[in-house]
C-alpha cells in the first residue's frame, strides 16, 4: 500500500483543489493520499466526495500552525472530530488573525512592488484564508519574481522588513487540543532549519508529556543529519515515524 499523508488544496495554500489532489494522488499510484491543509478542514468535503467516486483511500487532517518559544512549528492533526467545537473556535481565530496580517503585509509591500490587495484576493481560493503563499502569487503574478520561491527568499520570509506575525496557538496547547477532539498529533518536519529556527530536543519532551505520537522524519527539507537525530529522539520517546510530500501542487 502506497500513502502520501502530507499534502495541501486551495482550502489553504496549494494549488490543486481538494477533487484535483485526489485525481493527481491516483495518478501518482497512491493508495491513500492525506488532507492536511493549514488550520482548516475546508477541503474534506470534496476531497470525500472525489475520493468516493475515484476509489482512492483518504487520510482527513490539519497541520495547525503553533509556536514553542518564539518558534514557529507544525503539528500534523489525523481524523481529528470536525465538530469539536473548541478545535472549530481555534481555526478561526487563526483565520481572522491571518487576514488581517496579509492586509498588513501587503501595505507594506506596495511600498516597494508592483502589488495590490485585490490582486493578492484573486489568488486565493474560494473556501482559502488568505496567506503568504498567495501574496507571492500575487508578485509572481506581477513579474517582480520568477516564482514563489524567489518572493519568499527575498521580501516574505521571517526576518524581512515586510513580515507581520499572526496569532498561533502554543505548540503543547496544539497538541493537546487535536488529542481532545480525537485525533492523532503528529510533529511535521520538525528538522526543517531551511524554514527558519528549529526546536532544541528538550521540546520533544514536552510535547510528547502533552501527547504527541509521531515525528514526521521522513521530509525533504531535512538535511541528512536530521535524520539520526530525529529517530533518536523517537525512539526515546515512543514516538512513531512518518514521512510525506507535504505536497503544494505547482507552489514549491
């Protein structure tokens, strides 16, 4: 059985809808392909109903954005309960938080390029919070960079002039709302220095008191020193291993 659990939709910041990952996973000879869009659940709907009808397997997640000591992290959610309302009052309060910081941000960079906030707007999907992702959209849109990856190396990234932070909820606090509605707390690419400052081991510890079952080792923006340390840390901690694309469509 081949799973990919680790992919993104228009719901948040990929480029293939929730039907469209679908089609692409059974193209790719998937089994079972995940939904983990950013801090919504969006997408399930019609990632259920394209999988019903392709007869693919889906994994229905979230990768709710959290801090740990001014660290920005991931933490995976697996068939987390849609319902819980307390998990529900959590995605829109980093919804609202994140709108208003892309209008923030987006001011900021007109200063300096070519970009507006309709144009950010016509780059985000219909059920999508608007994000970083579709603000370098926007400039790639407008010829200031060749793609996302250039705008975000150059005017979106952390330490940039330009960037705005928005509401996260604490990373043990991530952890502990998804096991409370059900699910299954997954730490995603927790050795990814590319992204920005990783975590010192001594997190692990407190997540893991909090709840957390697995590390996603297997990623590609780990270096190859990551992998050792990030199975030691798993072992000691019981914690089970994954891997994933963490797949964007034609964004990364």
């Amino acid at each position: 059985m081949r799973i990919d659990p680790h992919a993104h939709t228009t719901a948040s910041d990929g480029t293939s809808t929730p039907a469209q990952l679908v089609a692409e996973a059974l193209g790719a000879g998937l089994d079972v392909v995940g939904i983990t869009d950013h801090d919504t659940i969006d997408g399930w709907a019609g990632a259920t109903k394209a999988a019903e009808r392709m007869g693919v397997g889906l994994l229905r997640g979230v990768e709710l954005t959290a801090l740990s000591a001014g660290i920005t992290v991931h933490i995976l959610g697996f068939l987390p309960d849609p319902d819980y309302e307390p998990l529900q009052a959590e995605f829109a309060a980093i919804r609202d938080s994140r709108l208003t910081r892309a209008e923030r941000m987006v001011e900021r960079i007109a200063v300096d390029f070519p970009i507006t906030w309709p144009q950010v707007l016509s780059h985000v999907g219909p059920d999508a919070t608007v994000g970083r992702p579709h603000i370098a959209d926007a400039l790639v849109a407008a010829e200031a960079f060749p793609d996302r990856n250039a705008a975000f190396a150059k005017v979106l990234h952390r330490d940039g002039p330009y960037y705005v932070p928005h509401y996260s909820p604490d990373a043990v606090d991530a952890v502990r709302l998804i096991r409370a509605a059900g699910g299954v707390p997954v730490f995603a690419h927790p050795g990814a220095g590319n992204r920005g400052r990783i975590v010192p081991d001594e997190t692990f510890d407190e997540l893991a008191a909090a709840g957390l079952a697995g590390l996603e080792i297997y990623h590609r923006d780990h270096s190859d020193e990551q992998y050792p340390r990030l199975t030691r840390i798993a072992r000691a901690l019981d914690l089970f291993v994954t891997g994933g694309s963490d797949y964007h469509g034609l964004g990364k």
